[in-house]
C-alpha cells in the first residue's frame, strides 16, 4: 500500500529510527540536499505525516549508522559520508530546543567510516557498530556505551576476519542477543551471513 503522503525530495541513503517517547520516526541523514531530518507521524492526518525538522546538519550525510537510546530517549547517529567519510558521533535529542536538538559528541569513532551497521542492546544500554566501508572500520566490532565518561564512550572489542559493509543490525530482546545479517565484502560480493556474540 502506497501511502498518499510523500517525502520532500528524492531520499537515498538516509537511516531512521523510532521514538518511542512521541510515537514517530525520524529519517536522518542521506541524499537530504540540506542535510535535513524529516518527521514521520503516522498519527496525523493524511498528507501531512511528513514535515522538515528547522534543524539539520550543515551538509548531507550519507549511509550513517544511527540507533535510538531508549532509556535517554534520544538518538546516536554513527559515522556517514559526505565529500568523505565521518569519524562523529552526534546525539540527536528532539525535545530539546530549535538550535539544541544535534549535538557533536567528543568521542570519535577509530576512523572515518560509512555504511556501517548498527543496533541499540537494550539489555545493556550501549550501542554497537559493525565494519563499515574504509580499509580499517570494516574489520571492526565497535562499542558504544553512554554511560561511560566522554572521551571514554568507545571501544573496539573485536575484529571480524571478513571486511564488511552495509550489514544489518537487529537486537532479540528474547535471547538478549545483538546480530548482524548479510551485507557486502570490499570486493561487493554479497555475504549470506549471519553473525552474533554473547556479550555476557
């Protein structure tokens, strides 16, 4: 079923998440000619269930991971590419006030890098990040964790013997298991994986 409600502009490569505080989506990121985030409220009325936020980021931001915090209620947004690849890592807080909303955090990811896959656990409040598409992140299993001070947020806790790009990253609030499905390897072979580790 094809909604009558529509995007802006063409959008590719975005990421979303969903708030769980205000029931609605948020498309963060992509081919955004502004680097504009969009709200979807599936609530409103017909043909207007999208709007522009009045804040963005000053330039596009393509193939970023992003996850929702869903303790701090709040976004975490990984990485992406304009005319090169990101190392930041930006908390995205709705509620906060026009202007507050994007916030560049201290901590870096270990290198620039896009198309990486990512999920919240929420069985331990942190977040996980998985290859990505430069020579170095590709090989990475990242951790994030917002409880820790800033400056100490990420760690590296393993390395992956394939290079990988554009997984993707669910958590199973049942087994309390983070996994990461298919994706590509750097020779764009598509992979049939299935990856998951017990953090406990």
């Amino acid at each position: 079923v094809t909604l009558p409600d529509a995007l802006p502009f063409p959008l590719s490569g975005a990421s979303a998440v969903w708030d769980d505080v205000d029931s609605v989506a948020y498309v963060i990121g992509g081919s955004a000619p502004g680097g504009e985030i969009l709200r979807f409220d599936p609530s409103a009325p017909s043909g207007s269930r999208v709007t522009v936020l009045p804040d963005a980021f000053p330039y596009s931001r393509l193939h970023s991971g992003v996850v929702w915090d869903d303790a701090r209620h709040v976004a975490y947004i990984f990485g992406g590419s304009d005319v090169g690849r990101l190392d930041e890592i930006v908390e995205f807080n709705p509620r906060r006030p026009s202007g507050q909303p994007l916030v560049l955090l201290g901590d870096r990811l270990p290198t620039g890098r896009s198309s990486c896959a990512s999920l919240w656990s929420t069985a331990e409040g942190v977040a996980y990040i998985l290859g990505g598409d430069d020579s170095v992140g590709r090989h990475q299993l990242v951790r994030f964790d917002p409880n820790y001070p800033a400056g100490e947020r990420i760690d590296v806790i393993a390395t992956i013997s394939d290079p990988m790009s554009l997984a993707i990253g669910v958590f199973d609030p049942v087994a309390k298991l983070p996994m990461f499905l298919g994706g590509f390897l750097s020779t764009s072979e598509g992979l049939d994986t299935i990856l998951t580790f017990d953090w406990r």
